[in-house]
C-alpha cells in the first residue's frame, strides 16, 4: 500500500512538474544531518532531529492550536502566499477554507527526507486539484528561494501578499524563515531602486553604444578561432581581497595558462606589474579611475559596446568588440553584414560572463582566483583597486554565510546572485572543469577547492601563447571592410526612428481620444475588445519595424512590464479593465517617446 501511495504521487509529478520530480528521484538531501522518523502513522506524525535540536512535526496536545496559529499570520484580504513547510499537507485544507481569497500559495520545503517520507504515506495529489495555484520551493538554498520568491513578487506588486510559517520548522531550522523573508524585502526594496535608475542607465548605456561606434577594433570572433586551438587552461582574475596572496605566481605561468584579468583586477594586477594576455571590460557606468594612470598599450582589451564611452578613445592597445546578448543596438547595425559571432551572454559580473565565454569556447579546465563573492574586514576589493574603502556591512542586502573552511564571513545578495550563476553555468557545461583557487571566500557548487600551486602543478608550456594576438592581427578583420553595409544600416535606424515615432504619436491620440468621462463610464465588453483590438493593431505596426522589435522593445520590456504592473486590474468591472489597459498602454508610449527621442538625438554622434 505505501509503495502504491508513493507511486501514485511520484507518476503525478512525472506529469505535471518535472522539477519536482528530478529532486524527489535524484537529488540528495540539502541538509543530510535531520533524521525524520515516523512517530504515529494514524495521524500521520514524525519526530525531526538534527544535531542541535528534536521535536514533534505536530503538537501532540494542541495540533488544532497550532494550525490556528499558523493562520492568524495570514490575513482575510491575502492573495498570495509564502508558507515555511509544507509539513505533511494537512494545514493546506484549513487555509483554503478560511482564507477564500488566496489564488497563489508557494509553500517551501526544505527538508527533502520529510517530503519524501509523507509522500510514502499520504496521497498528495488532491491538494494539488483544488481551486488554487500551488507551487513548491523543494530542497532549495536560502539565496535560490529567495531568487524565486523575488520572481514571484516582481510579478505581482499590487497583490497582497502574506507570509506564514509552521513554528515547529522553527525548532529545526533556526532564523531560516526570517532571513528568507529579510532578504525577500531587500531584494524588492533593490528591484525598486533598480526600476527608478533603470531609466538612467538605459540612457547611459544607449549614450555609449551610439558613441563607441565611432571606434576601429577588431571582431572578437576572430580572436575566439584562436582561442579555440589553445590547449591550456584559462586564468580568470578577480579582485577579491584574497588576490594578493597568490597573485605573485602568475609572472611564472604566462606561458603556460592564458590569463584573463576582469573588472577591477584590471587595475590591481597593473598596480602590481603583472600583464595578462586579456582584459575584459564591460561595464557602462564611469570606470572609476580603473583605466587611469596604468598601461593601456601593452594588454589588449576585450569589450562590449556598451562600455562607458571615456575608455575605447584612451585605450592604446589592440581592442576586441565582442557582441552580448544584451547588446540590442550593436546587434542592430551589424546585422547583414556577414559578421558571425557567438552571443555572449551577459551576467552579474564581468567573471561570470569570463567563465560563461570560455566554456563555450571549449575549454576543459578553468581556474578562478580573487572570485571571494565576499568580503574580508570590511573590504570588497584586493589592495591595489581604485575604490579600496571600506564598506557598509550593517546595511540591507548584507547576509551572514559559512566560506569554502566554514567559517563565518559576511557577503551580499549581489555576491549570493553571481554565485547562482557561476553554479547555473557550471551546471549547463560539465565537460568544463572549473577550480577555486580562490583560497577562501563563499563556496561555489560544481567548482573543485584547491590552491593555485596545487591547480597549476601539471601545466606545460603552450608555444602559441607567445603570439596568439599577432596571429589575429594578421587576419585583418575589422570595423572597416563593414563600412558600406553599417552605413545601410544606419539610413534605415534614421527612417525606422522616424516611422516608429509616427505610429506611437497616433497610438498616443487614440489613447487621449478613448479616455474621456463618457468612454469609460459607459463602458461594455464591446467596447473593451473594440479598444483591446485597437491596442493590438498598434502592437501589430509596430513589430513590423525593426528598430522596435530588436532594440527598443527589449530594451523597454523590464520598465514596461513593471508599470504596466503598477496598473494592473484583477477584477470584472469592464470600465476598470479598460482604464487599466489605458493606463499602461500610454505608460508604455511614454517611455517608447522618450526612447526613440533619445535614439534620434544621438544619432549625431555617428559618423556615417
């Protein structure tokens, strides 16, 4: 019977959620010391323990006190929930039936054993047919629940949401639940920072993109061929606090690994003479002096166009443009012109987007030094970086956790978010073994933890690391022999512009003309799918226009979407559904105005 009731339950996470099912059948416990033991099989009770502490799933005497408790921390009017242990299932019914308006409950597990050993004795799968959207975080990390939690709220801001939790969970997992929900709130207090400057950088980075298409490089493309034909590992250099420990050995390996600084330890590896084979440079914002005063002739630079636009005319050496993902404007102007080249895919950090670059080249080993993703008596950076001082660590954002020795240091939900991603491309490319010689700072999954000694121990000479740049320099592929099919280019971005504004001043007319008193007071579910098609045949003439399509939309899309959210309306009544359609609709024209405008206004920066 119990293996039927777990059959039944895994067939129906088989079919109806894959993740789930993949780490119920294979992944193993995150936290493999609590031991789960079935206490009372009638009533469906276990004891929990760990090495600290050991307590009833449910309260023996007061389980219908308990259930009320875990209630009165949801209030009437919640749409959504954030429940801490799903426990064995049974306090899903109570809140159905007495918080009626709740749509949406995520309820987080992080006990594996537990959930694996209900779903040998209780058929789940009822609770999943009620009228309700349930989803389950299952064996996750604090930093990946409060990744998906923070999804879930970006996607929802003018719900009402509740959190609630079962106070046995308490007993085993300490301040777990708390931390999730603090870090939950700095993260949306972030995302509303992040959307308020969103429109500065949007301008920024658009301001360096039109700018740097002014300067000659050479393709990137050209200088992965060569790359490729490598047999040695790569260097990826941070400047993480722990860089000056081991840094000194990277005089000895230059031809023996090719050495990638990134970031700020561009300016901590020059401050201490030490050249890589590559510098990569991504970052929009002014550099902060990590350019000034060091050798710009020497290294050659790898970069992105939305780079901040005082570096490329101060930068002496040889200059690689590599085309990212996020790139719309340069992917724009370069297309058709018979230019190939891998997408980069952009990350939180110039590292990851370094480690996620050489996997795809092939690499079979890569080696991270100064990658710390925390700090180091109150330090962010090794000596030697232009913004060395010493942070804040009693503001939002900052968050205790045990390092690669198990000690405890202090990171960032910055530093959490990298780490996820260094973990998500490790994952998505096992045949690249990646080490940590980073000698301490926050564990990263997936990566081998080992000294750089120990990680360079085996290497060999690479003879093509001595002229690897000549050899691309001879191919002579540049901006140059691109020339006629930019220009094309650039007189359709000019006319697009052009159109793409007229179409948007009507929308925005249409839009003046429907919103009177009279219009929406009288509003019917005719009119409201006339004004639905309307707005539709407006998207519909604007996705014929490429400018829009692949620049302006993708760019807009976050603040679109966030401000459409602002206005959002759930309910039935046909005239508010309309006036929150007109609401975000001329939200969306204001921001495609101010961007096309802008667009048009720096087209002048040009000069084809």
């Amino acid at each position: 019977m119990t293996n039927n009731i777990y059959n039944s339950n895994i067939l129906f996470f088989k079919e109806h959620s894959v993740i789930l099912y993949n780490t119920i059948t294979t992944e193993t416990p995150l936290y493999p010391d609590i031991d789960v033991k079935i206490f009372n099989a009638k009533e469906l009770n276990f004891i929990i323990s760990n090495n600290e502490s050991k307590c009833y799933l449910n309260s023996l005497d007061h389980k219908d006190n308990q259930a009320n408790r875990m209630l009165e921390q949801i209030s009437e009017d919640a749409e959504i929930l954030i429940l801490f242990g799903f426990e064995t299932g049974s306090s899903l019914e109570k809140i159905f039936m007495n918080r009626p308006k709740l749509g949406h409950i995520i309820i987080i597990e992080p006990c594996l054993q537990l959930f694996k050993e209900v779903l040998t004795k209780r058929d789940i799968t009822g609770i999943f047919k009620a009228n309700k959207s349930i989803s389950i975080i299952l064996n996750q990390t604090t930093e990946e629940v409060v990744r998906l939690i923070s999804y879930i709220f970006q996607n929802n801001r003018k719900k009402k949401i509740a959190f609630a939790e079962h106070i046995t969970y308490r007993t085993i997992f300490g301040n777990m639940f708390e931390q999730i929900k603090e870090l939950t709130r700095d993260n949306f207090i972030s995302e509303s920072v992040n959307l308020l400057t969103a429109y500065h950088t949007l301008h920024l980075y658009s301001c360096n993109f039109m700018k740097n298409q002014k300067h000659d490089f050479i393709f990137a493309e050209v200088l992965f061929q060569e790359l490729k034909k490598l047999k040695c590992p790569v260097i990826i250099v941070s400047a993480g606090p722990s860089l000056v420990d081991n840094m000194h050995m990277l005089h000895e390996l230059k031809d023996k690994a090719f050495i990638v600084a990134v970031g700020t330890a561009i300016r901590v590896l020059d401050v201490h003479g030490i050249k890589p084979h590559l510098r990569i440079a991504i970052d929009g914002f002014p550099s902060e002096c990590i350019f000034e005063g060091i050798d710009t002739e020497t290294v050659p630079l790898l970069y992105s166009e939305k780079v901040h636009s005082d570096v490329l005319p101060n930068y002496d050496g040889m200059k690689y443009m590599m085309i990212l993902n996020v790139d719309r404007i340069t992917q724009y102007f370069y297309n058709d012109t018979g230019y190939k080249q891998i997408t980069v895919r952009s990350g939180y950090s110039v590292a990851n987007l370094a480690l996620d670059l050489f996997a795809m080249l092939g690499y079979k080993k890569v080696i991270l030094i100064g990658q710390n993703l925390s700090f180091k008596k109150e330090k962010q950076y090794a000596d030697g970086a232009s913004d060395h001082y010493k942070m804040d660590l009693k503001g939002p954002g900052i968050v205790k956790a045990r390092n690669i020795n198990n000690e405890e240091i202090l990171t960032s939900l910055q530093f959490l978010s990298m780490r996820n991603l260094f973990e998500k491309i490790i994952q998505q490319f096992p045949e690249t073994t990646v080490i940590n010689a980073t000698e301490g700072g926050l564990p990263i999954k997936g990566t081998i933890n080992m000294t750089l000694e120990q990680a360079v121990a085996d290497l060999e000479v690479e003879p093509m690391l001595t002229n690897i740049h000549e050899v691309v320099l001879s191919k002579n592929v540049g901006r140059s022999g691109m020339l006629p099919k930019i220009r094309e280019n650039y007189k359709k971005f000019v006319d697009e512009i052009e159109s793409l504004l007229l179409i948007n001043n009507r929308r925005v007319d249409y839009l003046k003309k429907y919103s009177g008193y009279e219009n929406i007071s009288n509003a019917n579910s005719k009119k409201l799918s006339e004004f639905e098609s309307k707005v539709k045949e407006f998207y519909g003439e604007f996705n014929k226009i490429d400018v829009y399509k692949y620049v302006i939309y993708p760019s807009l899309e976050h603040i679109v979407t966030s401000l459409k959210d602002t206005y959002a309306y759930y309910g039935e009544e046909t005239n508010m559904k309309i006036q929150s359609i007109y609401k975000g609709v001329l939200a969306e024209a204001t921001e495609v105005q101010r961007f096309a405008l802008l667009l048009k206004e720096l087209r002048g920066e040009l000069d084809y």
